[in-house]
C-alpha cells in the first residue's frame, strides 16, 4: 500500500502548526481582555468607593473657627486648598471611627498614593499636630491630582485652583484624578457647611450638631 510522502507529511505538520498558533493567540487575546476587563471593574469599584467616603467625609465641613491669633490676610476657619493639598474641619462617620469633629487631609503621597489623613479634633484653641495623624490609602497608582473650589458668593461663580476667600467657604471642590489605568470622571462634591461649635464640647454629632 502507498503510504504519505514527505512533503505531504510536512504539509500537515506546518497547517497543524498554524491551527496551533492561531488557538493559541485567540486564547492570549482573550486572557488579556479579560484582564483588562477586570482592571477596568477594579477602577470603576475603586472610584465608587472613594466618591461614597469622601462624599461622605468632604460633604459635611465645619465652620468652626480657630481662637488662635491669624494673621492678616489669612482665613480663621479651619479650611486649606491649594491646587494639590485640601485640609478641612469636618465629620468623621461613626462608622469609620468614633465619629465627631475630626481635622482632614487629602494629598498625594511622593509613592502615587491618593491619602487621607485625620486626627480628632481637640478644640479652637490647638491646632492639628498632623504627624500623630492616622491615614488611610484611597487609591494608588495616581499619576496626577488636582483640586479646584468654587466660591458661589462671586457673580458669575467662579472656580479657583487656591481657595483664598477669608470670610466663608467654598460651595463645592472638584477632584481630577489620573492613575496609570486612565483619568477618573471629575468629582464635584457639594460642601454642607455645619455651624461652629461649642469650643468646650469635641463630643460625637448627631444631625449636625454636638451632644
């Protein structure tokens, strides 16, 4: 009987060849969209929860006042923004800790981490001693943050990259966030600003004041 030849053997070797390589590149080509895919998921998680905290954390600042001397020119409440660092008074959810008044830093970190530091507040008259702060890493990978605030009291409103204003507040703060994986939509958070306090009390808020 007549058998295969050998370049009809070769032939079947080079198209099993290609049918091999051709598996195997839909197969990497799969593996690498299912991974981009789950980076994908993983930043659309990632934002989600560090909108909820900080919504949650940004949204209800204080109009506490310092009753140390200020200097002229210089803001007495207990709020700093700059195009890269904002430091607030607000309220710590009780869920996160033990709640109340609590000193806020948002910065990036030199390591491309977006961080947020805090200390309990400990009255009108200390200021925050930010190295016995405690932080907390919302994201990492960030390769650029920047703030800008909104001071509704001008007409038109205007948004400014430094917040100077002595006499109030800004009305809301805008984060654009930029990681290695692509830039996050811009958050714009509304700030709630809560009435100063009794200098006296630093207990737990309820509804926005102090018991």
């Amino acid at each position: 009987m007549r058998g295969f030849t050998l370049v009809e053997l070769l032939v079947v070797l080079v198209l099993l060849s290609l049918i091999v390589l051709a598996m195997a590149s839909a197969l990497r080509t799969a593996s690498q969209t299912e991974e981009r895919v789950d980076a994908r998921l993983q930043q659309m998680d990632d934002l989600r929860i560090a909108n909820n905290f900080l919504r949650s954390v940004l949204g209800r600042v204080s109009a506490e006042k310092t009753t140390l001397p200020v200097p002229q020119g210089r803001s007495p409440y207990y709020f700093t923004g700059t195009a890269g660092t904002l430091a607030w008074l607000g309220v710590m959810p009780a869920r996160h800790g033990a709640g109340g008044l609590t000193h806020f830093r948002l910065s990036l970190s030199d390591e491309g981490a977006l961080v947020l530091r805090y200390l309990p507040w400990s009255g009108a008259g200390s200021p925050p001693d930010w190295s016995a702060a405690g932080s907390s890493t919302l994201l990492t990978g960030v390769t650029a943050f920047d703030l800008h605030y909104e001071d509704a009291a001008s007409e038109p409103p205007a948004w400014t990259p430094e917040w100077s204003a002595v006499d109030h507040l800004p009305s809301r703060v805008s984060l654009a966030v930029q990681t290695r994986t692509g830039a996050w939509p811009e958050l714009a958070i509304a700030l709630r600003v809560l009435p100063g306090t009794d200098p006296r009390s630093n207990g737990p808020i309820f509804g926005g004041s102090i018991r």
